[in-house]
C-alpha cells in the first residue's frame, strides 16, 4: 500500500478538503546506476517500475542515471543509497570512481550491487579496478554459464535484516552463475550461497564454495552485494524481490 496521509480536515479551517490525500515526503533517496542498453536491458527496464512502486510504498525515492558522468561528491550527499542495478564496475570517469571510493570508504551513504557489479577484470579496453576488487572480497570474474541453468540458494545468515522473511532455501530459475578466482568468503560476510549440486541442468562450471549475497564488513558504509541480477523473471520471483528491498532498505541504514 502507498504510503500516504489522509486528510479529512475542514476546508474551512484553510486546510485540505475532506477526502483529500496528501503523499508523504520520501524518507530517503536511491540513486539507481544502470545501462542503457545491452543485454540486461530487459531487467533493467522491468526493475524500474517495480522499484519506483517499491519506494511509494516504504518511502524513498529513486531517480535513475545511464552513466557515471554525472557523479560527482556533491551530487551523492543527495542519496542515502546508490543501487548499482546494471553496471559494470570499469570504465568510471575519475571524479565519479573518486566519489564513490570516498562515499563507501567514509560511510557516506550504502550501497547495493547487482550481477555486474562483480564484473571484476579487464573488459572493452579497460583495466580492472583494484579498489573495487577489494572493496568485492579481492575476486576477479573468471567464467560463466552462458547457456544459464536454474540453481538452490541457501540463506547462510538468517538473523541478518537482509534475509528477513526469506525461506531457508529457494530456486532461482534461470541465471548464469558466475565464477571467481576464488571465493570471496575470507574477506567478506557472506549471507547465501548457490548449491552448485543443484544445477538443472547440470554444469561443469563450478566454483566450489560459491557465494552469491554478501557484505563488506570491513568499510564504513552499509553495503550487499547480490549476484543474481540478469533476467527480468527474477521480478517475479518473491524470494529475490523481498532480499532486493530489504537490502535497500538496510543499505539505507533503516
């Protein structure tokens, strides 16, 4: 339900006529961060109107941005959360890689990365940036599934407020189940993981211990990494949409 604030005063007292609802003022704002093309356009274009329905009912606010030209210092004080909803993390002029650093590293705001956000390596001419690296569990991207499978998911913490009302385990469908150098387990805080036994169908692709949601306790800002993030049938799924907010909602450090 949108938040919203009735308002059955007189209009003879110089207030608003009965019947009237007046909408609340966001109680926070989320930067989204997303390409304007490519081959996760088709989330991307799903995830925005469920996310702008998400902020009206739990009040916050989104507005969305194709590149990373605009970002500057400034601009982020004007957002409790940057969701890096289908970006890629290279590429990034110097002033907007600057801003971010200093957003996470000074506990500016929080953030939630999606898929990409792990794309972590040398891509279309750019070299691999090693702050993000780190900032991810010190991974570099290694392989995929391209031909996607379905996959288990196991929650791992179930205390943590990003895993609030999610069942032990549930299936995502379709994904492509990235893999890392290594797994990212001894520099981060991992909250689930993907049972690659569980592959319909099978893959040789494997990691072994194979993290998919996380957290960098080691920085100031609030911040979870989702891997799952490319199709838009994942917007339908209730598991994924309830860690996608509640990941945003902590982020935001309500």
């Amino acid at each position: 339900m949108v938040l919203v604030l009735a308002c059955f005063l007189s209009s003879a007292m110089g207030q608003a006529p009965s019947g009237l609802v007046q909408p609340k003022a966001p109680r926070f704002n989320v930067l989204a961060v997303a390409e304007s093309g490519g081959h996760h356009i088709a989330f991307t274009r799903a995830a925005r109107p469920w996310l702008l329905k998400c902020g009206e009912a739990n009040g916050f606010s989104i507005d969305f941005v194709t590149n990373m030209a605009s970002v500057t210092s400034t601009m982020l004080t004007n957002y409790r959360v940057i969701l890096q909803l289908d970006f890629p993390p290279y590429g990034w002029p110097p002033e907007a890689a600057s801003a971010f650093k200093s957003y996470i590293e000074q506990g500016r705001g929080g953030w939630v990365g999606l898929h990409h956000a792990a794309l972590l390596g040398d891509f279309d001419g750019y070299s691999m940036w090693p702050w993000f690296s780190d900032f991810l569990g010190g991974i570099r991207f290694k392989t995929y599934i391209p031909t996607f499978v379905a996959g288990t998911v196991h929650v791992e913490d179930k205390l943590h407020p990003c895993m609030k009302g999610l069942p032990d385990s549930f299936i995502i469908q379709r994904e492509e189940w990235y893999t890392f150098n290594h797994s990212p387990r001894p520099n981060v805080h991992v909250l689930a993981s993907v049972d690659e036994s569980s592959y319909v169908p099978d893959s040789p692709v494997r990691m072994g211990d194979h993290p998919v949601v996380w957290t960098n306790d080691h920085v100031p800002a609030r911040n979870v990494y989702i891997f799952m993030g490319h199709g838009p049938d994942l917007l339908e799924n209730k598991s994924y949409t309830t860690l996608l907010l509640n990941a945003i909602l902590w982020a935001s450090g309500k």
